[in-house]
C-alpha cells in the first residue's frame, strides 16, 4: 500500500495515498464560529475551506491523552507555513459533498509499505474514530489514519455531512 507519511497533532501518521485529491498549503481557511470546537473531542471541525468551488470542513484530530489547550486555538493565523491540509476525497475518491480538509502539521514523504505490517488499533486498546491501524516504520510507531471514514460521517457529533 502507498501512504502519504505525515505528522497530524504532533504524532507520525500516514495516510493511504488514494484518499489523498491534494495536499495545500494550510492557510485561506475560515475558521467555525466560537464554541463549534471543542479541545475534547478526538476529532475536530476548525474550519471551513472552500476547495475547487466547494465548502469543505477542516478538521483537526486529536491524538494525545493530554490536550494542551494552547495548541488548539482555533485561529486562521495559528496555521504556519509548514503547516498543510490534506484534502481526503469521499467514498468514492473524488471530490464529492463528503471530501474534507485534514490539518498536519507537516508532510514528509510517499512510503510503499506492506499491508502485513498494520496492526489494527483494537489489539493495543485504541479507540479513536481516525485511526484503523497502528505500524512501525523507520522504528516508530506510526498511525494509519482513514480520512474516508471520517468523510462518510463516521465522525463525532459536531462534524456535518450531506
């Protein structure tokens, strides 16, 4: 499988590569109105972004016990240079009412890695909506996260869909 490998809340994830329509620059976004975000939820809408003639939601997952509340203002301005959007297509994997913008706080590189070596989240006791799998590369535990389960709406109360 092909992954897109990239850091999301501080933490090295990856991303299959066929959900991934596009990776920009994250800025231009507007963020929710006061009190749509909350530092608790595992994942997050911060934003709106219109892509390609679309509203789409900008989410922010949350993979830490611990939330520094300082780290998740919710401001267009926190969102740096090195920082990016991952626009996730939905079910289909094109840009549809269900694609999504995801924040990272970097991206890295396109990795091919075998599928044998994913674990699901289940044997280590995760529970998180986004992430379907837990693996090692380059001897770091690294999260598989599945944007398309969060565009088909599998994601908490907060984030609407059509």
């Amino acid at each position: 499988m092909k992954v897109v490998s990239c850091r999301i809340a501080g933490r090295p994830c990856i991303v299959p590569i066929e959900q991934v329509l596009e990776i920009t620059p994250g800025r231009g976004w507007t963020p929710m109105p006061a009190g749509t975000a909350t530092d608790s939820a595992a994942v997050t809408a911060i934003g709106i972004l219109s892509y390609r003639g679309r509203a789409i939601p900008v989410l922010r997952l949350q993979l830490a016990a611990a939330v520094d509340a300082a780290a998740c203002a919710v401001t267009n301005d926190a969102a740096s240079h090195a920082t990016r959007l991952l626009i996730i297509g939905g079910a289909a994997g094109g840009l549809n009412s269900q694609a999504l913008a995801l924040e990272a706080d970097r991206v890295d590189v396109v990795l091919e890695i075998d599928d044998a070596v994913v674990q699901p989240p289940s044997d280590v006791r995760l529970d998180h909506p986004a992430v379907t799998g837990i693996c090692r590369i380059h001897d770091t535990l690294t999260f598989l996260i599945d944007g398309r389960a969060l565009a088909a709406g599998r994601a908490p109360a907060g984030v609407a869909h059509e």
